[in-house]
C-alpha cells in the first residue's frame, strides 16, 4: 500500500534474464568471519535482485501491488497481492504457478497486506480495510476470522488511521503465536510507537488475543513488514517516500516478543547502503535498487545466516517496479 505524506505516494517476478530464470547474481555468500560480498552492512549481504514479472500477469491477473510473502511448503512462496488475489511461486526461480482470488464475507476486494501459510495449509490473511485477519483454505474460501481489540480498528469505530493499520503478520516458532504489526501510531500515541496485537493458538487451533506490544519506528517511518526468525525474534521493515527524494527501506531485528511489552530493536541495515547491481529506477532513489519494499519472508538458514527474499508493491504505477531482493542475513 502507499505511505502517507513525508512518504507521498509509495511508489513481476523473476528470472527473464536467462532461460532457466536465475536471478541476477551477486556472487556466492562467503564464510562468515570473512567480509561479505556486496555487503549492505556487516549483517546482511545481497545475492541477487530480479525485475522479471514486472509489469506482467498471469493466468489474466496483474501480478504487482505484492505486499506480502510467506514460505509456502517445500519449493513455493506464497505472494500477497493487495488486489485480493494471492500468488504462489516457485521457490527458486519465482515463477508463478497460480493464483488464488481473495474477497470478504461479501465477496468485496480486500486490501490484503499481511500473509502467513499455516502448518495445516491454510492462509491467514490480514486487510487494512476494517482491519481484519481471516483464514482461507488453499482454493480462497473464507474459514474463519480472528478477533480484533476495539482500540485497532479504523476510525471512527477504533484509532487507527485509515490506510494504516494491520501492514505485516507473521507466525513464531512453534505455530503458537501470530503476531500482526500495524503500519502506523493509533490516534492519541506518540508519532513513533506502532503496536503489535498478539494471538494465542487454542486447543481447538482457532486464536484467541493476547498481548500486544509497543515498537518504536525511526522517524518518519511506518512498519511495512514483519517476519519471525527461527529463534523466535522478529524482522522488521521499516519504510518510508520522499517525493523527489525516494524511498528509505531499513531493516531491524528486535527482541523475543515475551515478557514486558516493549520491544527493542537493532539496525541490520540500511538497504540504501547496498550495492546496486546494476539495477535501474523509474524516479529519483538514493540508491537505484530501492522501491517501496513490503513484502518479506525467511525462506532458509545456512551457515549461521538467514535467506530472506524481500519484493517491493509497484502500486500498478509506471514508476514503480515489481522488485524481488535475496538477502543473507545474520541475526
């Protein structure tokens, strides 16, 4: 979805460079006492970008405005249109395989922002409209919804800003707990704490809320993104636009979300300080790899680093791009 001001208007997959559709490489990750090839940060490296499907569609569907992934089973990834229409790829070369159309109750769009593929199949979907989570089963039908504390909800009926509230949900270690990131401070809280709503899986495997948590995003910054690591600590993507100027993409891990209800965080990097590649943007970036990064998921560990695969919401705008990161992250 697209910032609010000081972040104007925020500004499809895969390997057309070759036949086999590789990526564009950025060379083998090295062992990790050893500098890193095309460091960001002393924590996190790039291994390839990709602008494949941008601007493309499959099976008639517009396969851009991405704004979330999940690891989806062996070998697919699960891609979030905020269209209402979920994607699933192959893992390695991104490629859709299908696509799932989405709605509510009414069978009215969402504007579906957050994704986690569940152990037993099914997808829970976050939508900034009321804001909601519900689940789907694998072909789109709604299963369930999950409760929302009143204080979330959009306003009038809640404090949240409209356009601003459930943007990243993502699942602990264990399956137990999910957790839903809101993009933006609640009316009345200061302009740099986003909360964090909690649910508690039941005996029944339905959730039910429990706590939330208090995170504070750099100025002039929204939460777009949060995933769990393995050790149960969480990813964050913060992001935010400049007319003119461009995007700002930084990523944090935090704390383990248990115990008191702040979470702390630390800066891994910030994307502008990675190496471009090569790659080319449509209007004005500090760095020309950068876009309107929402989307994020870790999709393995090897060597004591993560493989996270980020992919960037071209809010279907002539410059913006469909852009599909590979980072190695140690956290």
């Amino acid at each position: 979805m697209r910032p609010r001001t000081l972040r104007t208007s925020l500004a499809t997959l895969t390997a057309s460079l070759a036949a086999a559709g590789c990526l564009i490489a950025a060379g083998p990750a090295v062992a990790q006492e050893r500098p890193q090839r095309n460091a960001c940060s002393p924590a996190v490296s790039l291994t390839g970008y990709s602008d494949a499907l941008d601007k493309t569609t499959h099976d008639g569907t517009y396969v851009g405005n991405l704004s979330a992934l999940a690891r989806d089973g062996r070998g697919t990834v699960a891609a979030l249109s905020d269209r209402s229409a979920l994607f699933r790829l192959d893992a390695r070369s991104l490629q859709p395989r299908d696509v799932i159309p989405l709605a509510d109750e009414n069978g009215a769009a969402l504007d579906a922002e957050g994704l986690v593929a569940d152990r037993d199949g099914t997808y829970l979907v976050s939508s900034e409209t009321e804001p909601s989570v519900r689940r789907y089963s694998r072909t789109g039908e709604i299963l369930g919804r999950l409760p929302v504390p009143d204080a979330l909800r959009t306003a009038p009926e809640g404090r949240a800003r409209a356009n601003g509230s459930f943007e990243g949900l993502t699942l602990l270690p264990g399956g137990r707990t999910l957790i839903a990131s809101m993009e933006y401070p609640l009316a009345g809280d200061p302009a740099d704490l986003v909360r964090f709503q909690s649910w508690q899986r039941t005996g029944r495997g339905d959730f039910r809320a429990g706590a939330q948590y208090t995170y504070r995003a750099d100025t002039g910054l929204g939460v777009s993104e949060t995933t769990a690591t393995p050790d149960g600590r969480l990813l964050v993507l913060e992001r935010g636009f400049t007319s003119g100027v461009g995007n700002t993409v930084r990523l944090y891990l935090t704390d383990r979300p248990r115990g008191g209800t702040a979470l702390g965080k630390t800066l891994l990097a910030d994307l502008a300080d990675c190496p471009s590649l090569g790659a080319i943007a449509k209007q004005p970036q500090p760095n020309p790899l950068l876009d309107n990064f929402e989307g994020m998921a870790v999709t393995g560990r090897s060597k004591g680093r993560l493989d996270v695969l980020l992919v960037s919401d071209d809010n279907q705008n002539a410059v913006q791009t469909t852009r599909f990161l590979r980072l190695r992250v140690r956290a």
